[in-house]
C-alpha cells in the first residue's frame, strides 16, 4: 500500500528518488525495486557502511564524523545531501544507526537509528530507538523510511 503511494506519486510527477544506506545494507532499495515499474524514477542508491565510505564516497567531513559519529541526526542529514548530489536526484532517503547486538562506537547505542529525507525543498530527520533481533529492526527500517518518505512527498 504504501509502496502503491509512492510510486504513483513519483510516476505521476515525474520526479527521481535515490537512497543513502548504512545500516540497510541495501535492502530499502532492493525492497523498491521488488515492484516493476522502479526503473521509471529511482536512479540508484550508495551502501555507505563503513565510516570510510561515508568519509570517501560520500565526501562527508573527517571531522563531523569524529565529532557526531556515523550514528547522528548531522551524519544523517549529511547522507542524503550527497546521495542528492552524486545520484542527481530530486527525493534522497538515508539510513545510519546500530542494529546490534553490540556496539561498535563509543558514541551510539545499540538500536539507535537515523532515518532521513531529503526533498527539493527540505531535510526530515527521524531518530528511533527500536529492540529485537537485528533482522527484524532492519525490517522495520526499511519500513519506516518508506513512511517517512511518503509523509514528506510534496509536489
């Protein structure tokens, strides 16, 4: 239901969606483009997992990661900007955060995830706080991307 939403929307408007993931690992995209007709408007998307990635591929600043952690509204935000800009397109998700079982920073908690969108006309940042086993707050990710994505479509 909510993928019928956004594919219609973006269809309909001619408008192009790419997507930013880290903690994903690309399954918000491969669950886009499950459904025929993606091609028409999504242009692609980054698995950005490591730090050095985020660092290289995505250009962002050595020292906001230092200084935020790759599991950060700022480092979210930062995502979707590049994602924008590298892919060219006009709508960006990005997912960052730490789906257990352990930490692997000093900064960030387990379960705690960043989820942001970027439209031509703003930045939305989502921070969740989600339990259970690491397939399933994955899951969950992708799902509540693909709401906040469908909240934030403006034409």
């Amino acid at each position: 239901m909510i993928l019928d939403k956004i594919f219609d929307f973006f269809l309909i408007n001619n408008f192009s969606l790419s997507a930013v993931e880290s903690v994903t690992g690309g399954k918000l995209s491969s669950t886009i483009i499950k459904k025929s007709g993606a091609s028409n408007f999504f242009k692609g998307s980054l698995v950005t997992y490591s730090t050095e990635s985020k660092k290289n591929i995505l250009q962002i600043n050595k020292d906001l990661l230092y200084n935020f952690s790759p599991v950060s509204e700022e480092i979210s935000r930062e995502m979707v900007k590049s994602g924008k800009k590298i892919l060219n397109t006009d709508y960006c998700i990005s997912t960052t955060g730490n789906a257990g079982p352990s930490a692997n920073d000093n900064y960030s908690k387990v379960g705690q995830i960043f989820i942001s969108i970027a439209t031509p006309k703003k930045i939305t940042t989502e921070e969740l706080y989600l339990t259970g086993p690491r397939e399933e707050i994955i899951e969950i990710i992708v799902e509540k991307s693909l709401k906040l994505l469908l909240e934030n479509l403006v034409e």
